[in-house]
C-alpha cells in the first residue's frame, strides 16, 4: 500500500487519517496539536515531527486545514518544497476559491498535481468513512486521488477543474444553511400555531415542504430520526463553521456577480446566533434562538 501525509488531524481530519489507516496505508501524520497527534498515533498514523519530515518520500499528501491562509502557507513553505513530484496532493480543507485555484497553479507550476476536494458529510461521516468528496482538478488528478479518497467517503464526484470542488462545497453549504434556516422557522411557527411537532413533521415530510434538513437533521428533539437535536444539539456540524461556509459563499457571490438575498439573510442568522455564544453547538440549535428559548451562555 501507499505512504501518506496527514496534514491537519482535528475532528474532521482524525476520522479522515484512520481510514487511511484501516485501508493498509502508511499514514504519517502531523498537526500543532499534540492531542491531535495522540489520538492518530492510537489510530495507527506514524507522529512525524513537522510538515516537512511528513511529506518527504509519500506517495500522496492530505490536508485537512482551517482556511485558505493557511493552506496556501503549508503548501507553499512544507509541501511544495519537500515533497516527491510524483506524489498526487488533496486539499480537503473548505477555502475560498481564489485561494484554491491559486495554490493549485503554484502546484501545477512546480511540477506537481493536485485536486480541491473538500467533504460534506459531519465528524460521524469522517470517523465512518461515508463522506462526499467534491472534487476539483484535471481528469488526471482525479483519477489519480480517487483511489485514496474513496478510502475516506462514499461518493467522489469530479466537479470540473481547479477550485470547482471549493465551488460545489460553499454552494451546496449555503443552500443547507438557507434550508435550515427555513426548516427551523416552520416548525417554531407551526407549534404557535397549535400544531404538534411531530404531526408537522408527518405532513410536511411528506408534502412539498420536504428537505433534507426536515427529513434527515430534523431541529426538533423526539422528531424524525436521531440527530444532534437530541443530543442538546452537541455534535454534528458547528454554527461556526456553518457561518464559515457562509461567509465564504457571500464573498464568492460577490466576485461572481450573483444576487443572493438568501444566503445573505441566513449569513445574517448564523452571525447573530455564534455572536450569542452558539458557535460550538450544532447548526440546527439556530431553531433555540428564533424561538426565543436560547440562553446566552454566562448571562
């Protein structure tokens, strides 16, 4: 099997490395974090002791980072200085477009191919294998990340070029955040309106009013399958990170020229909800705060 680099081990990119693991490969792992090390050294990974001393000699590099400057920072002074040309590089990490495109060019120009392919699916998904990967890149680089990637999810989908599969991810994230938005309304107006919740969610479960966030992340405890809604909303996807992808889609709206009234409002939502101290919680407490039940943490 082949030797990876593991770049970024928190709670996404831990889950991520251990299947690479459990796929026969040579995982060497590194994050500043050293509980993040512990926990991938307990998962199998070999701890390398930088950025630099992981890439050397792979076959393929991941990395799992917080944001585009961070990203374009670990490839341009550790990766693209020390890794094999032959080695295929993943971002997997959510940036911005511009940045990903960019980064992918200055690899490209050095000798090295590489795909954007972030994830959407939460931490279960990354600790399950069963993430999406939305990928950017040339049909060579696709086919030549593939066999990794699927190691990590179940479904890789070629999106287009460089910076599509960054693309993909902040639109399809803030059609979510809208979603919820609007799911997290509906059931607040349905119970002042003297409807049971679960009654609700029977109807419009069925009717038009459909979607993802109703029938499979329902933010009603006791209603619809298990989600982090009866866990007190710990788990799953954070509203910070929620308001990340969001933030990111407005800018790239703004590039682009596009009018996104929505996306915006809901921006606007999840601003006002992390500013209330829900950042940890997972996006669908937003339901807490339109209702009116949130309370403020140290008030």
């Amino acid at each position: 099997m082949a030797r990876v680099a593991f770049i970024g081990l928190g709670n996404m990119g831990g889950g991520m490395a251990a299947n690479l693991v459990k796929a026969g490969h040579e995982v060497m792992a590194f994050d500043l974090s050293q509980d993040a090390l512990a926990r991938a050294a307990a998962n199998g990974c070999t701890v390398a002791e930088s950025a630099e001393q992981a890439v050397q000699g792979v076959d393929a590099v991941v990395t799992m980072l917080p944001a585009g400057k961070h990203v374009a920072e670990v490839f341009r002074t550790n990766v693209l200085l020390n890794a094999p040309k032959d080695a295929i590089l993943m971002d997997c990490s959510t940036i911005d477009v511009a940045t990903a495109k960019k980064v992918e060019d200055e690899a490209a120009f050095a000798g090295f191919t590489m795909v954007d392919a972030p994830v959407s699916g939460g931490i279960a998904a990354a600790e399950g294998g069963t993430l999406t990967f939305m990928v950017g890149g040339s049909d060579e680089a696709f086919t030549k990340a593939s066999p990794y990637l699927e190691k990590m999810g179940k479904a890789v989908i070629h999106a287009g070029g460089p910076g599509a599969g960054q693309a993909a991810k902040i639109v399809n994230n803030m059609l979510l955040g809208v979603t919820m938005a609007g799911t997290c309304e509906a059931f607040v107006l349905a119970q002042k309106l003297g409807l049971d919740p679960q009654t609700f969610f029977d109807i419009s479960s069925k009717a038009s009013g459909q979607s993802w966030s109703m029938t499979s992340y329902c933010p009603v405890p006791g209603v619809g399958p298990e989600t982090p809604a009866d866990r007190n909303y710990e788990g799953g996807f954070a509203a910070a990170l929620m308001l990340k992808d969001l933030k990111l889609a407005m800018e790239a709206a703004q590039a682009a020229g596009a009018y996104t009234p929505m996306g915006g409002e809901a921006e606007e939502l999840y601003q006002r909800f992390v500013d209330r101290g829900g950042a940890g919680k997972d996006f669908s407490a937003l339901i807490k705060m339109i209702d009116d039940s949130w309370e403020v943490p140290g008030e």
